[in-house]
C-alpha cells in the first residue's frame, strides 16, 4: 500500500494529501489485484487507523459490486474467507470497531450475500450464526448485517434494474423455504437474552423484526412469545420506542380482515389494561409521539378491515370492525388533541379515515356527532399558534408548524363533507365571541378566528366564489360573520398575522362587497393606509401590495367612485426609487409592479372619457419616463461597475413598471378605445435608445425587449416602425442567450403580422441567420456543458423561426434570398433533422421540411427543388430514424417521428407515382431492404389515411433496428 497516500485519508490532512489519497483510490479500484492486498489487511489486522480501514472495505465494496464475476472461484473464496476471518477477530478485540466501519462491513457482507446466496454461499446466516453465537459485538454486527441485507432486497428507495428485482425475488422466496425460521428463532433468542443487559443490541433487534416483518410470513412473530415479550419491552423506558415501532410493522402487515382485525383487538386490550391509553399521566413526548404513530395504524388497519368486509358484503363482521373503531375514538381525540404538534400530527390520518367512514354512514348516532364536534373543537385549537412561532424570522420549527396547518386543514375539509351545518355553526360561534372583544384577545385567538373563516371558502365549495347567494342559512352566516369582520375594527390589530389574515379574507371573500359596498370605503383605508401598504412590517407590506391588486381588479365596476382618491394616494409609492439618495422606499420593485398594475386597472376599468383616461395614464408614466432619461444619461457616464449595474437595474424597473400598467387592456377595452397609443408610443421612443448603450446590456435588452412583447400585443401595427432599428440594436455583439431571447420576439411579430412586415423580414434575414451561425460556429471546450446546452437551444430557437416563416405563409421571404442562401439554410435544416441527437429541434426541422415540399414540391416549384427532395429530404425520413440515438421509446422522438410520417407523405402527395418509383427502384434498394418490405412500404405509404401509415413507419424502424 502507498503509505504517502493513505496518510490523506485523514479528515485533517491537508488538500493534497486528499486529493492524492482519492487518486489512489481510483486507482486500486481499476487494479485487477489491489483487492487482495485490502483483504489482507484486514484479515491481519495490518492497520490500526480507522480510515484506513473503512479504505480497505470501500475497494472491497467496489471488487464485489461491480467486478466480482471477473474473479476466478479462488478469489471468490478467499473474499469469503476474509470476511469470515474479520468477523471472528471483531469477536476478540478488546474495543469494538467504530460504527462507521461495522456499517461498511455490514454493507460489503449484504452485497456479498446477494451475490452469493443463491449459488455459491447457501449456508451464509448458518456461517455468520456458528461465528458470533450471542457474543454481544458479534450480535451487533450479525443485526447490522441483516439491515444491510433487508435495504439491498426490499429498500423501495434504492433504484433496482428488473434483472436485480427478480433475484430479489427469488432470494426472498429462497429465504423464506430456507433461513427465515432460524433467523427468526435467533432473533428471540437475542431479545430473551438482552432485553434487561444491553439496550443497544435489544433495540436493533427490534428494528430488525419490524423491517423483516413486511415480507415474513407473519405468524413467526405475531404469535403469543414474541407478542408477550414485545408488549413486556413496552414498559421498559429504554426499549418502549423501539418496541412501539415494531408493534407498528406487525399491525401494519397485509393480512386477512377479520385476523387484523382479532390481532389488533388483543394487543388493544393488554396495551388498555396496562394502563398505556390514560395519556395524561405520560410525559414523555418522544415515546407518545411513536405511541401515537401505532395507535394511528391500529385504527386505520380496522378501517382498511371495515372497509373489505363491507365490500364483501360481511355485514357482521363489519359491524364489529366498526365497533373496534369506535372504541379508539376516544384515544385518538386525546392524542389530537395533545400540545405537542408531532403526536398529534401522527394521529391525523386515522382521524381523517374515520371520517370518511361517517361520512358514508347513511345515519350517525348521537355519539359519532358528538365525535364530529369534537374533532372539530380540536383541529379549532390545535390550528392556533403558539407564543414562541417567529413571524419575523420563520426557522424550521415554524415551517413545520405551517406544514401541520395543512394536515388540520384537510381534516377541516373533511369535516364539512360529514357535517357543513355543523361546521358553520361552530366556525361562527368561534368567530363572533372572539371578535365581540378582540381588543382584549390574544393575537393567536383572534389570528385563528378569522383563519377559520377563510378556510371555510374551500371548505364549503361553491362555484366562482358565489357565497353569498344560494342556500340562504349559509350565506346569511358567511355575510354576518364578513360583516362582522369589516366593521369591528379588528383591523388595527397589532400583529402582523391578524393584520395579513384579514387582508386574505376580505380578497377570498370579495364577493360580499358586491351585496354590500357600503364597505368597499373603510376596507381600501385599511389597504392604503398603516395597516395595509404603509404598515410598520415589510412582509405585511409586500403581501397587501399583491392582495390590493386583486382586490381592485375583482371589484373594478365597484371602484369608479374612489379612482382619483386612490391614485392620489397611491402616488408615492410609485416613486421609481434611485439608487444614489439611500432613499428606502416602503416597497421593492416587485411589490411596486402590482400598485402599477393596480394603478392600471383603475384607469381603465373607469367610466371616464378617452381623453381622460389618456391624461391619468400620461400622468402616471410621465415621470417613468423622465427618470429613465435621467439615468440613462448616468448610466453612460458612470466609472464604476457596481454603480452601473445599479443604475440598469433602476433603467429595467422603470420599463418593467410602464410594461406591467399595460396589462389592465383587454380585447373589449384596447389601448386605442382608451386613448392611449400616443402614450406608449412615447415610452417606446424613451426606451429604445437604451439598446444601444454598451454598458450593462444583458440587462437593458432583457427590459427592452419585454415591453416589445406586451407592445406588439397592445398597439399592434402602431409598433412596427420601431421594431427595424430595435432589431437592428439587438443584433450588436451577440452571444447565445441573447439571440435566443430576440428570436421569440421576431417569431411573434411574424406570426401577429405576416405579409405586414413581410419587406423587413426580407431585409433583417439574412443578418440575424449570420449572426446565430457565427455564434454556432464559435468554437468551445470539449466538456464545457453549460455551452453545449447554450448551443442547442439557440439551434431550437433557430428552427422554431424558420418553422413561423414557413407556417405563417412568407416561404418567399427564404426563396427571395439567393440561391446559395436558400442552398444553405435547406441544408441547416436538413442536419438538424439527422444529426443532432434532440428529438424537439428534430421534430421542428420535419415540420419545416413538410412545409416546403408543400409550397415548393409540386411540378411549378422552384428549379432544382425536386431534386432536393429526392437527394435530401427523402434520405432525411429514414437517416434520422436509424440513428441509436434515435430512440424510439422516448415520447419527444416519436413525435419526431411521427413528423417524418407527414414529411414522406406530403412529398407522395406532390410528385405522386414517381415518388413511390424512385423508393421502390432506387432509394430503398440501395439500403439493403428486401423486395417484399419495399412492397410493403410503398402499399402503406399509399394508404389514404395518414395515422396508418404513422403506425407502420414506427413498426418499419424499429424491425430495421440492429
């Protein structure tokens, strides 16, 4: 061994020693005989460092899994032999081996056995029981082994070829027949043995049991010894939380209804008598949190029985399951209830399945209701928050508390397909005695009040919000209770999470204002003023920014009266806030985007004239504009490069915030019904100068180019004067990204205004061609991936532009090009189609090659064009599919493929007869294929129903495959 090496193996050696030391280990991992000499340090004891050793089991691990068949029999044997003979000196030592190397042992011994099990080492358990007998440090490594053996065969988390799941199979098959009564009587011995002496192994047995327990046969460990010893350990404080989880796996076992059902009954009753369901006087939260988890599977598995034997029309029968279930009730509404969230997490999906038991029940009783109520009661409390959640900085704990939340509301949900009536009773008395006296409430009371009703609106579902309509009893309660909620003041609470709740239940429930709007005044106070966008809090703050915006868009016909008062008071925080004067504005750009959208909204949604409309609007982006001229200027003088990206990042606001007022037009009411072309005109001349600016251009162009989008879509051909020298700016010093995002943008003028700007396409082609081939072309790092996936999708971009040419009727834009052009971008698409292994661009390039065989294939096409076809495109269709990275299981590929279909049939379509000779004659031919599947081909390509012969190409390639 290379001492200078392994001295790397040290956490605390230094970065060379490392790197040397993972070098060395690449290195043994190909040499053919470096095992060897890692086995025999091991069977000698040669090293005493623990690295060392883990070392010697990783090139160990690697020999048996990956090369273990290129061995001969001896070797085999003497891998064997070592482990063995390391077992046997483990049982000598004077100090057990650190846990991280039995581990790697016990890992090594796994993948060994099943390796070896089924063929060459049938005796394995019976080798390893005769060496470590009950010695306490060959018991832990026999369970360890036995852990390692259960996640090779049944760990659903660990990714299995089919060919391993089968051996899988069979080694468990073979187990079963062979071992598993041995394994399961030495398990009984090691638990008699241990229980009251040594904790540790105790508890790894247990863990054993209840992971071999899903695939023995049951009756080995559910039977009156182990049963009475398990029950026994549940007193036993350092061995109860294994014992509960184990108990769990046994009651979790798929078996027969009515033997669940008497097994889970009988360990009810010894657990009852022994005083384990009187919850109150446990404190110990870790044991009630798995006690919690096994009842919850008691219950459920009596519900899965109930749930059979109904369906097996067993009345009787279930009607005892049911009888078990109702007895658990009790129980599991203490556990639920309990303070601590984990044990009465646990409990929850027993109590969800038993509700979907009631509600299934055609009648309840008076104890299933008053069961009902007391869920109820109970997910009520337990939604509350606690006094220690932190609602400034949210850590773990609280995020596990918003995950609980989840789980209470689904039971809420449920609760209301049992009992609606009862839900919205007991939601509303909660509701309005606390908010009768909310001044003096706790926050988290009056937070959970209001919660509730929120969560009613899905909990009680109606459609498109109508709550306040319909059934009368319900909606005069959710209107009294909103009524409650806009005129108690309940609003001015200090705490952010009341303050945030009310806000999300007046958006929710939007619907009230529309039957009352007497309270759409007192409810916009509250959103503009401290309480709402200028509250004390940033996160409450960005939240209403968001909830304002639609609050204003839902009511927008309710808001005319308020327009001008509202853009008034809205007016500082649509300040564009400059990066020099350390100004802190109340929002970020993020949350401004929504005042402007809502500002946008406001405007036009009003009642008011054109030319109205048009002045609030130019008062509103008046001074985006004049900021952006401002800084724009700075911009180009500014030195330092933090400084200009600060400055961009301010130019790309002030863009973003006149793109996003642009989203309150609609088809009914357009920028020009509205009077305000002009004004968008104007910041498009504002912000186009900003293209050429050659600082800080990723960023400008990005900005740029958006409101080019939302433009084209708002002023249509009002825009097209601009797009030239836009396009022009846009192509300046290009790299992949940019030209990725510029062609969308001409791909949508294209597509919008087709023959329109059919002379500008004609002009701007060929550069915009030059400019992505220059970047293709460009050359790169063999292994630099990020660039390879720059490349191929510039190359998608590229086809998806020449797919909107041709699919927008302007194939003569190309054909005005020049031959050898034309030549060229034939032959781009004819590679894109058969040698880049990526089946979408593939997919694309048939489509345009389909497309010009249409327009140009017939007998008046363009010169030369047919002969294309047939020295091209035709050979296309099957180069493509025969590739082996072509693969015809992948789902993007054969839509690839079937694209190649409509390709081969539309060239039939245009040359007719002559297509099918020149396949039958000399294209197939030539590719080796026989006379009767030429034949064959040529009848399917005939077929006048297109799917047929889709159907037929996929069958024709993959038979053709080697």
């Amino acid at each position: 061994m290379d001492e200078q090496a392994l001295l790397g193996l040290n956490p605390n050696a230094d970065s060379d020693f490392r790197q040397r030391a993972l070098a060395y280990f690449e290195q043994l991992k190909i040499s053919p005989d470096a095992w060897q000499v890692c086995a025999e340090a091991l069977a000698q004891r040669t090293y005493s460092d623990d690295h060392i050793k883990f070392f010697c089991f990783q090139v160990l691990e690697h020999q048996v899994k990956y090369k273990y068949s290129e061995l001969t029999t001896v070797q085999q044997q003497l891998i064997r032999e070592t482990l063995i003979s390391w077992l046997q000196a483990q049982m000598l030592n004077p100090q057990p081996e650190k846990t991280f190397i039995r581990n790697k042992a016990a890992q090594v011994f796994a993948l060994l056995f099943v390796t070896e099990y089924l063929t060459k080492w049938p005796k394995f358990f019976f080798d390893i029981l005769s060496v470590v007998d009950l010695n306490p440090r060959g018991v832990d490594l026999y369970l360890r082994i036995l852990m390692a053996i259960d996640s090779e065969l049944v760990d659903r988390d660990v990714v299995h070829t089919s060919e391993e799941a089968r051996r899988n199979t069979l080694i468990k098959d073979t187990m079963r027949e062979q071992c598993i009564p041995n394994l399961v009587e030495s398990w009984y011995q090691i638990l008699q043995n241990y229980q009251y002496t040594n904790s540790e192994v105790t508890c790894q047995c247990l863990e054993v049991v209840g992971a071999y327990v899903s695939w023995i046969d049951l009756s080995l460990i559910a039977n009156d010894r182990f049963i009475n010893m398990l029950l026994g350990h549940m007193s036993i404080e350092v061995l109860r939380e294994e014992a509960c989880d184990c108990l769990f796996e046994i009651v979790n076992k798929g078996m027969d209804p009515v033997d669940k059902m008497k097994l889970v009954e009988s360990l009810c009753q010894v657990l009852q008598s022994a005083g384990f369901f009187i919850i109150d006087q446990e404190e110990d939260v870790d044991f009630l949190a798995r006690f919690s988890k096994l009842v919850n599977g008691m219950g459920q598995s009596l519900i899965v029985s109930w749930t059979k034997l109904i369906k097996n029309g067993d009345i009787k029968n279930a009607q005892e399951a049911l009888q078990a279930i109702e007895t658990k009730v009790a129980l599991m509404l203490q556990l639920l209830i309990h303070e601590d969230d984990d044990i009465s997490s646990n409990i929850i999906g027993f109590c969800y399945d038993y509700l979907h038991i009631l509600k299934q029940l055609s009648v309840l009783s008076d104890q299933q209701k008053a069961n009902v109520e007391a869920i109820m009661l109970a997910v009520m409390k337990k939604l509350t928050y606690d006094e220690e959640y932190n609602f400034e900085n949210e850590g773990e704990d609280e995020a596990m508390f918003v995950e609980y939340r989840k789980q209470l509301k689904l039971l809420l949900d449920r609760l209301a397909q049992v009992s609606p009536e009862l839900l919205l009773a007991s939601v509303r008395r909660v509701f309005s005695s606390t908010l009768q006296n909310w001044q003096t409430t706790r926050f988290m009371e009056v937070e959970v009040a209001i919660r509730l009703l929120y969560m009613l609106a899905e909990a009680l579902p109606v459609s498109h919000g109508a709550h306040f309509s319909g059934d009368v009893s319900k909606a005069s309660a959710l209107q009294d209770m909103m009524r409650t909620l806009v005129t108690s003041g309940v609003s001015s609470y200090q705490h952010t999470s009341v303050t945030l709740e009310f806000f999300e239940t007046v958006v929710r429930y939007e619907k009230f204002f529309t039957v009352e709007p007497q309270h759409i005044p007192c409810v916009l106070m509250a959103f503009l003023d401290h309480r709402g966008l200028r509250h004390s809090s940033a996160k409450v703050r960005s939240r209403t920014a968001y909830l304002f915006s639609r609050f204003v868009k839902s009511l927008n016909k309710q808001m005319n009266p308020f327009i001008e008062d509202i853009l008034n008071r809205i007016q500082d925080l649509l300040e564009l806030s400059p990066p020099e004067n350390g100004y802190q504005s109340l929002l970020s750009s993020d949350d401004q985007l929504f005042i402007y959208e809502t500002a946008g909204v406001l405007i036009v949604n009003s009642e008011y004239p054109a030319e109205r409309k048009q002045a609030l609007m130019r008062n509103l982006l008046t001074p985006l504009m004049e900021k952006f001229k401002i800084l724009l200027e700075k911009l180009m003088l500014a030195q330092d490069e933090e400084r200009q990206a600060s400055l961009a990042d301010c130019l790309n606001h002030a863009v973003g915030f006149a793109s996003r007022t642009s989203k309150a037009f609609s088809n009914k009411q357009t920028v020009k019904q509205c009077g305000c072309s002009e004004v968008y005109l104007d910041c498009l001349q504002t912000f186009l100068p900003a293209l050429s600016c050659p600082l800080q251009k990723d960023i400008l162009r990005s900005g740029v180019r958006t409101f080019l989008h939302r433009m084209i879509i708002c002023l249509e051909e009002e825009v097209l004067p601009f797009i030239p020298s836009a396009s022009e700016h846009m192509l300046k010093d290009c790299e992949a990204k940019d030209l990725q995002e510029f062609i969308p943008l001409i791909n949508q003028i294209t597509a919008k205004f087709k023959i329109q700007v059919s002379p500008f396409l004609q002009q701007m082609f060929m550069p915009l061609l030059h400019a992505i081939f220059e970047v293709l072309l460009r050359p790169a790092e063999e292994n630099d991936q990020s660039a390879a996936l720059e490349k191929q999708m510039l190359r998608r971009s590229y086809f998806a532009f020449l797919q909107t040419v041709t699919g927008s009727g302007m194939s003569e834009v190309i054909a005005n090009q020049g031959v050898e052009n034309v030549e060229r971008i034939l032959v781009t698409v004819i590679q894109g189609a058969v040698e880049y292994p990526d089946p979408i661009a593939q997919k694309t390039c048939f489509i345009i090659l389909s497309k010009l065989v249409e327009l140009w294939g017939g007998k008046d096409g363009p010169v030369g064009f047919a002969d294309f076809v047939y020295k091209h495109i035709v050979p296309a269709c099957f180069l493509a599919p025969l590739k082996q990275t072509f693969d015809l299981a992948d789902a993007q590929t054969v839509l690839a493929l079937s694209e190649c279909a409509v390709t081969l049939k539309t060239i039939h379509l245009k040359r007719g007869p002559e297509c099918v000779q020149y396949l039958q004659q000399e294209y197939l031919p030539s590719l080796q294929v026989a006379p009767e599947i030429i034949q064959e081909f040529c009848q399917a390509l005939q077929q006048p129903d297109a799917k047929v012969f889709k159907n037929y190409l996929k069958v024709f390639f993959q038979r053709a495959r080697p």
